[in-house]
C-alpha cells in the first residue's frame, strides 16, 4: 500500500517502523503478516528548513478469512498402485494441512478415507476446517485367456494354462469335464473328447473379481496308422523312424512322446536333448529322418512315440565306404535283400544290430550267425543297424 505523508515545507518525507510484520520502502509499505504495526514519518529539514517533528501512525492488519475447499471430482477415484489425493479450490496460498484417517501419508489401498484440510497458519489467516470423505473404489480386473490347440490323445499328455489378469493376480483354472483334470495351471489330458476350462480371479482388498472366462480344449484320437511305438532300454537303443512329419522337427515327430530330461538322441549329422518337454537340436539342420539309425540314450525303459506319416517308397541314400547307420522304413519285418534291392554288396560285407546279430555277405548271398543264416539278418520296424561297405554307392530304400 501506498503511504502518503507530505511536509509543509514541501520536502520529501521518509518513512520506517520496528513491526516485522511490514517492509518498507520508498512510499510503499508491504504487509508481511496481521498485526499491528506503527509507521513513523519525519522529514530532517535542510539549509532553510527546520527538522519536523515526527509523526506516528498505527496500522491494523487483521488476518485474512480463508475460502478453499476440496474440489469434488478429486474425492472419487479408482485403485490403481498410486498414493491418492485430494484437490483444494480457492486455496490462494493459505498453508493447510491434509490428512487421511488422521495421518498426512497418503492413501493408495481401496477404501473410504476422512479428509480434513486445516489452516495450519493461525496467525495471519482466521481458523478454518474442512471434512469430506474420499473414496477409493477397487480396480477394474480382466482376464484373457487365448483359445486353445486342439490336442491329440496321449497318455500322460500335460497342456500348460496360460491365462492372465489385467490386475496381476494368479488366475485359477476349473473343469467340469471329466476327460481332463486341473493341477495349478496344467492341465492332464485323460481321453478324447471336448473339454471345457473355466479361468477365474477372485480379485482381492483392491481389485474386484474378474469375469469368469471359459475355453473349449478338442482331443481327438491318436491315428494309429500314423504312430510308431519303439521299446526303449534304460541306456542306450538303436532305433529307425517310419514315420515323418511335414514340418521334419523333432518336437513334431515326438510331441507325443514322454522323454525324462537329458535324454538324447543321437545320429551320424548330430544330437538332439529333451529338457524341460522340448527337444534341443545340436545343429537346426539335425532333423529326423525315415530309414536312418539312431541311437536314444534314455534314462527309463519305455516305449517312444512317434508320430507321423509313413514315407514313400524308393527314398534315395548314399551309402560310404565304411560303416553306415540304417534302418527299416516299413511297418512290418523285411530282409535287407527287399529293402535295399539295388544294394551293390561286396565279399566281405557286414550288418549287424545291437544284439549281437550279424550278417555277412559272401557270392552273391547274406549268411547270418541266427538260426537261418541263409537270407540275412531279419531287419525289424523300429530297430537300427550299421552296415559296413567296401564300396560307397547310392541306393533306394524301400
């Protein structure tokens, strides 16, 4: 504010006063805070005035009468991890204190909390309060769950559950089918059939309950047709597939199949490791293959699945001089005569299996050391054997 003291002999007059309440300077005076506070004028005179006597005035600043109170759209909100608050209008720089239930933290839980804004400078600004109730609704909470891959019946077969929750909460799984079962988020195939599953979230103090949502899970019969049962001892086995499949993987030809971690399948090419219900090639290009020999270190005796389709006749192979890993690519017992008939043997040459059977071709005939040695060694779907040759050569299996 302005202070308008003025001399009668026309000079300038100064201005001070003791009150920390105002400042000064020049002809204005600010107000600093209520009170009471006294202004002092003088004017010191000069050459051809005298000093004037000086003169007091008192100023009462009275405190200042607040306004604010909560704006309303900030007293309703949703859980959503974060602290809350409350908004305040008119506040005009008025110190207040908030609190929530009684404390000053604030509030992130759902819930109903008692807000009250107070005056917390009494000094300058008249006693006010506010109350009002601030509540916190719980989240919204949403489950999504993809469609399921229709499975074919194996025995043992386990499918992971992978629903989620917006909230982050773990999601519970149900059926009412009996051709499967629910264990945590696993689900155990028992027959074919339709299945329904049903994912649920209860919600919790934050979040409300989900809308339940249901898939259908279809398995369908194993073709047996198209399936290659092969007995496997506790070590290592030779075998031969007799069936491929289109995508020529190793999960694909043995999805099925219920290998122990660390099993391996071994081949001329490479390797492949089960761990954790997939198959680890050594090498991308280590794929399976029909009338080839491998041998599967299994921890377990048991019988190996395949599945698959039975491959054409005449495939093409190129036999080295040296030892070569084959095998049958029929479903049924053949002689090495029928399923190699363009095989160009020399004196000399051996097949043997991993029993101890053994063939060795002399004039133009195989003499195995079975009980009837003249025809071969008989060559069995499943089994794996390694011929040795003189001569590398290209021939059709069949």
């Amino acid at each position: 504010m302005g202070l308008g003291a003025t001399a009668s002999s026309g000079l300038p007059v100064s201005y001070g006063s003791a009150n920390t309440n105002v400042m000064i300077s020049g002809t204005n005076l600010s107000i600093l805070g209520a009170g009471t506070a006294m202004i002092v004028a003088t004017q010191a005179g000069n050459s051809n005035y005298l000093v004037a006597t000086p003169v007091t005035n008192a100023l009462v600043i009275q405190p200042a009468t607040p306004s604010f109170d909560f704006v309303s759209n900030s007293l309703n909100a949703y859980y959503n991890g974060s602290n809350m608050s409350v908004g305040l209008v008119n506040l005009g720089g008025v110190p207040v204190s908030v609190t929530y239930n009684g404390v000053t933290n604030l509030p992130t839980g759902a819930g109903t909390y008692t807000v009250v804004a107070t005056v917390t400078d009494t000094n300058n600004y008249t006693s006010k309060s506010v109350t009002n109730t601030l509540v916190i609704a719980k989240g919204s909470n949403a489950i999504s769950f993809p469609a399921l891959t229709n499975q074919v019946y194996s025995n043992g077969l386990v499918v992971g559950l992978g629903a989620s929750a917006s909230s982050g909460l773990a999601v519970s799984y149900s059926t009412p089918s009996t051709n499967v079962t629910v264990s945590g988020t696993n689900l155990s195939i028992l027959g074919v059939g339709t299945a329904t599953i049903v994912a649920t979230q209860a919600g919790n103090s934050n979040y409300v309950a989900a809308t339940p949502v249901t898939n259908t899970l279809v398995i369908t019969p194993a073709s047996a047709t198209n399936q290659q049962t092969i007995a496997l001892n506790v070590g290592c086995t030779w075998i031969c597939f007799n069936v491929g499949t289109p995508d020529g993987t190793w999960g694909g030809l043995l999805s099925q199949d219920r290998a122990s971690s660390n099993d391996v399948i071994l081949g001329n090419a490479g390797s492949a490791t089960y761990y954790s219900g997939s198959w680890y090639p050594s090498d991308p290009g280590f794929r399976p293959a029909t009338g080839v020999m491998y041998m599967v270190r299994s921890a377990n005796a048991r019988n190996m699945i395949a599945n698959g389709t039975p491959p054409g006749s005449g495939q093409p192979a190129t036999l080295t001089a040296g030892w070569n890993w084959i095998g049958s690519r029929g479903a049924t017992n053949t002689t090495l005569a029928v399923m190699i008939p363009d095989l160009n043997a020399s004196d000399g040459d051996v097949i043997v299996d991993q029993t101890g059977g053994m063939a060795t071709y002399y004039q133009g005939t195989w003499y195995a050391n079975t009980t009837n040695p003249v025809g071969g060694l008989p060559i069995r779907p499943g089994n794996g054997y390694q011929i040795y040759l003189r001569n590398a050569q290209i021939v059709h299996l069949y």
